[in-house]
C-alpha cells in the first residue's frame, strides 16, 4: 500500500501526474483507493497483482527478450 505522495517520490514525479495514473488503474480496476487521515493510499487489487506477478515472471525467466528477438 503506498500514499499518492509516496508514489510520487519514488517515481520521481508530481502528485498530480500520480493522480492521473491510479484513476486510470482504479478505473481499470487494478487498484483500489481509500482515504486515511490526511493521506489517500493505493493498494493493488487481486487482479493487479496477478498482472504484476506475471510481468515479473516474464522478465525474470527472459521470455521478454525472446520475444524481442522473434519479432
């Protein structure tokens, strides 16, 4: 779970651009979003994490450059 803020920060960006993205992931139902305090925090929903899972597995087997290489 991270805060708009912190995502921000790790990202190298504004909180406005982090913004825009998770509407756009919230909407595509890749995270759910939820205020505490005086922070909004992100969380990846079930299906989020199954596409992440996948994009990590992809990359650390090599198979994002064999597919590369077959273009």
């Amino acid at each position: 779970m991270s805060s708009t803020g912190a995502l921000a920060r790790r990202v190298g960006t504004s909180s406005a651009a982090i913004s825009q993205h998770t509407a756009v992931l919230r909407q595509a139902g890749l995270i759910t979003t939820r205020r505490h305090r005086s922070h909004v925090l992100h969380h990846p929903t079930q299906t989020g994490l199954t596409l992440l899972n996948k994009t990590y597995f992809v990359k650390a087997v090599g198979l994002d450059n064999q597919s590369q290489n077959h273009q």
